[in-house]
C-alpha cells in the first residue's frame, strides 16, 4: 500500500491528518509498557534529546542490520497523544505501512528513531514537538505543540541502494544471502541468474544459473550493472534492480527495465600452483568435509572425473580415474600435487593449468598434452593421516628430514624443480625449531639445513630466479664462509642478476680456496666479459653525464641548435629470437657407439629419430705432464649445439645411441629445457642417461 493510496496517515507531511476511529485503538499513558514494568530502556547512539527510545522487544536473533536513507521499511505502528488519547494506527486498520526511510516523507523523528531499528524489533518512542508537528501541530488530532508516543514494530525492510549514484539504477534487495561478511571480488567466478524485464513485463533476456566470471563483461548490455551489484551481494542473495529509461539498452524501446538478479554460488579461486605463480588455479564446485587437509606423505585417492582443455575432452584420457599416490612424492604431475594438498576431503573442484608441461602424466594419458589451457575436473576420496610432527620425537624429526631431503634429491634428478623446492622447505620445516635437540641431533639438524639451502640455490637457479638463490647462498655463507658450492652458485646468482663485479669476487675467492674447481674457471672467463661490456656502457654514459654538467654556468654550454626536420622514426631493433642451445652428457662408448639427441622441436627431429641430431665426443680437456706418473683421468663427454626458437617455451627431449648392432634410447622420464625469455644467448642443458624408472 503506497502512501500516496492512504492520505488519512497522520505521519506524512505531504497529507492531511484524519482523525482516529471513535474508541479504536489503546491509550498510553507516558512510562506505561505493555510489557510490564521490566521493560528495557536503551538510549541509542545518535538520537538527539528530542526523540526518546524505548525497546519494548528485542528483534530477530539472527537480525543485526539496521535500515538506512533510501531503504524501504514496512511497519505497523500505534499513535497516542501524552494524555492517552489514540489518533492513528495501522493495526486497528489490519494492513502495515510502507515508506521510503531519510526522504521526508514522514516526520523527522521517524526517519531518525527507525535508523536505530532491526527486522522483528518493537520499540516505543517519544517524540517532542520539534521533531513532529511543531508549535502549529495538525489540528483537529494533533494539537499545538503536541509531543506523540508511538510503538513502532519494523515488521520488514528492502535494502535500496544507488549503485552508481545517479539515481539511474536502484538496487533492492528481495532476499538476504547466507554469510553476508564474503563478497563476489573482480576477477573471481560465481554462479549466478539473470533476467531483464522490459517495462511491458516481457522477459527482455535471461540467463539462468550460469557461471561467470566478475569482471569479464560477458553479459553484454546487462554488464555494467550486474557487475557493480555482484561485488556487494552474498551467497543465495536475491536482488532486483530498477533501471531508468534507457539506461541498461540505450535507444530501445523497452521504458523501464527491471533486471531481477539471484547469486547461488561464490566460487572459492585459488593459486595452487607450487611457485604461486597462478599457472594452476582451484576453483572449488563441492565443499569439502571438516577443515583437514592431506598433508605432506600422506596417501591419498583422487578421482580424477576429466581432463579436457577447456571445451573437448583431452584425447588419451580414458575416465573418470582413481588415483592412489603419496603426496609430495612425485608420483603425479605438479597439477594434481599442489591441487590435492589444498582440497578437503569429499571436496570437488575445477584445476585450471595453463602451462601443459605441468599437467603431464603417464598415468592420466597426458604425457604429450599440448593444449594452451588444460582443465581437469577432480574428487578427492580420502586420504590416510600420517603421523603429526608434533607427536614425533626428536630423533624421528631427524629422520624423516632426512627421507624428505632424500625424495627431495630425486625429484630435482627428475628435473621437478618446482616439487623439489616445496619438498626442501618441508625438510626446514621438520627440523626448523632445532635448538632444544641433543647435541648430536642439533649438529645432524643445521647439516641437513645447510645442505637443504644450497639444493634450494640449485633449483632457484634452474627456474631462473637468481633473487632467491642468492638469499639462500647467503644463509649457508652466514655461518660458513668458506664454503665452495655456496659461492659458486652466489656467483651465478649475481650473473644472472646483472651483479659481474660481485660474481668476480666470488669466484676469485672460490679459486683460492679450490684452485682445480673446474666449474669456476670456465665461468671466470665469461663473467669478466660481461663485466667489460657493462662497464663500458656505463663510461660512456658517465663520461657524457659529466660533461655536461662541467658546461653548466661556465658560459661553455652548447649554442641553440636549430630544430632538426623530423626524420622518419627508425625501426626498433628486434631482439634474437633464437636460443643456442648445447646438450651436453657423459657417456663411455662401447666400439662404434655414437650418441644422439632427439626431442620435441623441429630442430630436433620432432621425435623421429631418423631425424636426430648426432653429438661429438669431446677431446681430453688435461693430460698430465710428463713424467708425473699420473694417469690420464677418464673423461666421455658429447656435446651437441642446436639453435632453437625461444618461441618453443618449454620442451622435452632424450638421447639415443647407435651402434653396428642397433639403436638404443633413453627409458627413463624426459629431460626437460625452458627457453623463455632467452632469445639471443645461450643455454646449456647438462644430463646424465637415464634408465627406466629415473
């Protein structure tokens, strides 16, 4: 019921005041309740002198938030005068009221008291004139000056709000959602439905319970707005937004479009790729039970429902599937290894991986998936709980660090760099508060610590993040100084960081203390070279600094030259876009054996082996001098350069031997190289042969 249907509602400054039925309605005298004489008195925050509250009945428990300008309210109300006298109320009349709250259309005091309100509640006010009728009052029911009681009940309330502040979309809200403190947020998905109304009520398009991505703009017209709502609605939330005259489908005939909107579902996005680089991202579509997660070695089943990349099922896999393994063990792909440690168990969720090299696995049939996007679709069944760290003693901490580090050493064989990396850090973990140890056992403790972050600097380096590898070379270097493979891979950290001076220094110091390090002379040269250069370019950009600040104030400075004609802009130099690449392994021939590199590039046969490239055998790098006595050291090194697109990316490649009796190729998982972002340099891949199983 509008109150422009109800004129006779004394509370409205816009209407007239009719007078109450003759006996309707219960005189209150003031301080009287009718909920005895152990009624509650809370004077709330902001209500001025002029407008007293009085709650007579608390609201709905689960009720806490208040209405506030612009909200609908809906309330049943009884008006008395201070000597009793009853002169409007909704109840007598069997049907509540509705209005608009903070717009002046009912007195001041209202629009102040039922802001302090909640759904449910029922509270008596006592309201001075000022903030009612004032000195004229409205006769004949409301005298001069009249000070009025009311008990108020706010029976219900639509939330309104102007979403983009121009009255042109009012928001209101139908339904209130389930946990109303989580909110949809600008690149995360949820499930919703959609309908837009045209003022007729013909359904102008809809969308029943789609997922959708915040942010995306995939609603066409309807996006805008949709998605300035989404970010303020909750799980189950039922709103309707009222749209003026072309302000959804401009230049339509549709008037005014109502776009009815219900939010099912917040989907829960996470980044549960093993760098957190947001290669592989967990959308959870099922809640899991409980709050456990799998942890570190324990055995887990995952049901892996489908593998497809995003519109087609990928076409090895033959599902759904049960996969039994131990986690952190390497078993699976790095996809279902950092997915499985974030699920719950019973949880089902979306795994989005867009880097195909990490959701290989032999077991799934996606060892040569390709696809730029691969979703998998999984379930995880149960896991059995090992035992907590808590619960262990110190002596079997110890050990199962040193079973993780062990694995750990595998897995960065397998050139699982990433999994390598989370499973070290689970060896910090274990024997990370190693002070209260016995002597013995806190000695075994820092050892194992120490060889963890110098394995840590190896695999930063093969990831190539030379930031981290440096601040664990500097963590072993804290407390061993001296110590060799800590400098060596400090010194290719700062390499790589550009740093040549520092890698100089400490390689120099490396050589003093191992003059036969092999590794760090044959990187002496190239760190000196690069030196050079950078030290060049920057004397002559110092050297040009300088000589223009000598000019300044000397009356030395340079005439104004004319304006130069503009030139045709010359074409940005384009970086190589070609990676040498040198594959380099150990090997002892047996008679007529040569060896040969095949692999996923064109430049490398593309897996015909008909097409691979063969290596040479390196020469003796030493002999010893003459008269020594020492034997020559064995030394079966073949080496192969090939110039590769840095478009490649990731690839995989193994190597062969061809003998007079045959050929013979690597069992053994690929060996893998990464050339993003190394066009125009050089990359070596050192290997060892691998043989079934590794």
């Amino acid at each position: 019921q509008s109150l422009q249907a109800t004129p006779h509602y004394f509370f409205c400054k816009r209407h007239s005041v009719r007078p109450a039925p003759s006996g309707g309605g219960v005189a209150f005298s003031p301080g009287m309740s009718d909920c005895g004489d152990d009624f509650e008195y809370t004077p709330p925050v902001g209500l001025p002198d002029g407008v007293q509250k009085e709650v007579l009945s608390k609201g709905d428990a689960d009720c806490w938030r208040k209405p506030k300008t612009g909200d609908e309210l809906t309330v049943h109300y009884v008006g008395t005068l201070q000597d009793g006298t009853q002169f409007d109320s909704s109840r007598d009349r069997g049907q509540p009221i509705k209005f608009t709250l903070g717009r002046g259309e009912v007195i001041k005091g209202w629009d102040l008291g039922l802001a302090t309100m909640v759904k449910g509640e029922r509270s008596r006010f006592t309201i001075q004139p000022e903030y009612a009728y004032g000195e004229s009052g409205q006769p004949p029911a409301i005298p001069p000056s009249a000070v009025l009681i009311f008990e108020i009940e706010l029976v219900s309330w639509i939330s309104k709000d102007d979403l983009f502040g121009d009255e042109g979309c009012i928001k209101a809200v139908i339904h209130e959602g389930s946990e109303t403190w989580i909110h949809p947020e600008k690149g995360g998905e949820v499930c919703l439905s959609v309908k837009a109304l045209a003022q007729d009520g013909g359904v102008i398009e809809e969308f029943p319970r789609i997922d959708y991505d915040v942010g995306s703009h995939g609603l066409g017209a309807l996006s805008r707005v949709v998605e300035k709502t989404l970010l303020g609605m909750s799980k189950g939330e039922q709103a309707v937004l009222h749209c003026a005259d072309n302000y959804v489908y401009e230049n339509s005939s549709h008037g005014k479009v109502k776009v009815e909107l219900e939010l099912h579902e917040i989907y829960d996005t996470s980044d549960v790729s093993l760098l957190k680089d947001r290669t592989v991202m967990k959308k959870t579509v099922k809640a899991g039970d409980g709050h456990e997660r799998p942890q570190d070695m324990y055995v887990v089943r995952q049901r892996v429902e489908a593998v497809t990349d995003g519109s087609k099922p990928i076409a090895c896999f033959e599902g759904p599937v049960e996969l039994e393994f131990k986690l952190g063990a390497g078993e699976v792909c790095d996809v279902l290894e950092g997915a499985t440690a974030a699920m719950k168990r019973g949880e089902r969720a979306v795994v989005t991986c867009t880097v195909p090299w990490k959701a290989r696995d032999q077991k799934l049939g996606t060892a040569h998936a390709d696809c730029r996007k691969i979703l998998f679709t999984l379930e995880l069944v149960d896991f059995k709980k090992g035992r907590e760290l808590w619960s262990l003693s110190d002596s079997d901490k110890v050990e199962l660090a040193l079973l993780r580090k062990a694995v750990a050493g595998d897995l960065f064989k397998a050139k699982r760099f990433e999994l390598a990396l989370a499973k070290y850090d689970k060896v910090s973990e274990t024997v990370g508060a190693h002070d209260s140890f016995p002597p013995e056992l806190k000695q075994r403790a820092i050892e194992t610590k120490r060889v963890v972050e110098l394995n840590k600097a190896a695999c930063y380096l093969q990831i190539g993040d030379p930031t981290k590898a440096l601040s664990s070379c500097n963590k072993v270097l804290r407390d061993d100084r001296n110590n060799v493979k800590a400098l060596f891979r400090r010194a290719k950290a700062h390499h790589a960081r550009g740093e040549h001076m520092e890698a100089q220094q400490d390689l120099e110091r490396l050589l003093e203390l191992d003059d036969a390090n092999a590794e760090a002379k044959a990187m002496v040269p190239h760190v000196k070279r690069a030196r050079k250069e950078a030290d060049k370019a920057s004397k002559g950009t110092f050297a040009k600094m300088c000589e223009g600040f000598g000019k300044i104030g000397s009356g030395r400075e340079l005439p104004r030259k004319e304006e130069p004609k503009p030139q045709e802009p010359e074409e940005p130099e384009q970086r190589p876009e070609v990676v040498q690449v040198t594959f380099k392994i150990e090997y002892k021939p047996a008679d007529g054996e040569v060896m040969y590199v095949v692999g996923e590039p064109e430049g490398l046969g593309h897996w015909d082996t008909t097409k691979a490239v063969r290596m040479r055998k390196l020469p003796q790098p030493y002999v010893p001098p003459v008269g020594s006595g020492r034997a020559p050291p064995e030394y079966h090194h073949w080496e192969a350069v090939v110039e590769l697109p840095e478009g490649l990316g990731r690839f995989e490649y193994q190597y062969l031997i061809r003998s007079p009796s045959g050929e013979r190729q690597e069992q053994g998982s690929r060996h893998k190289c990464d050339l993003t972002g190394m066009g125009g340099s050089r990359v070596k891949c050192t290997d060892s042969w691998r043989n079934a199983g590794a």
